[in-house]
C-alpha cells in the first residue's frame, strides 16, 4: 500500500517510529521534520515512484496525506 511506503521512508528520513505517522500527521509540526529534511524526502520520493514534484506544489505537502494524495496522482 501506497500510505505504507511513503510512511516508511518518512520515518527512515526523521529517525523515528513508523507506528507514530498517520495520514492527518503535519510533517513539520507533527513529526518535527525541517527543511533539510523535507527536500530529501521530495528527491527520495521522485525517485522511488518516478514523478517530479514541482517546486510550487512543495508547500502545499503539510501532512502525510497531502504527500501520498500527491504520489497518487502525479504517477
């Protein structure tokens, strides 16, 4: 599952537990990610499911959701 994966490699990228990220969960709020650490999931989500994410669209990734909503469509 989609939600799953994107869950994975966020918490990979964060250091932190898989069972703490939801869908509602604000990356930078919630599970403390910075800028640094934002860019490096973008890159490592254009490469894992070969879209392209446009810089426009980087700030409208608040949640979790936002980001696997976005994977879903743009592959």
């Amino acid at each position: 599952m989609l939600f799953d994966t994107v869950a994975s490699m966020i918490a990979k990228q964060l250091k932190i537990d898989v069972s703490e990220i939801t869908p509602d969960k604000r990356l930078v709020e919630d599970l403390k990610a910075d800028s640094a650490n934002v860019m490096v999931m973008i890159m490592d989500m254009e490469d894992n499911f070969n879209i392209t994410v446009e810089d426009d669209a980087v700030n409208t990734l608040r949640t979790v959701g936002d980001v696997v909503k976005y994977i879903e469509d743009h592959q």
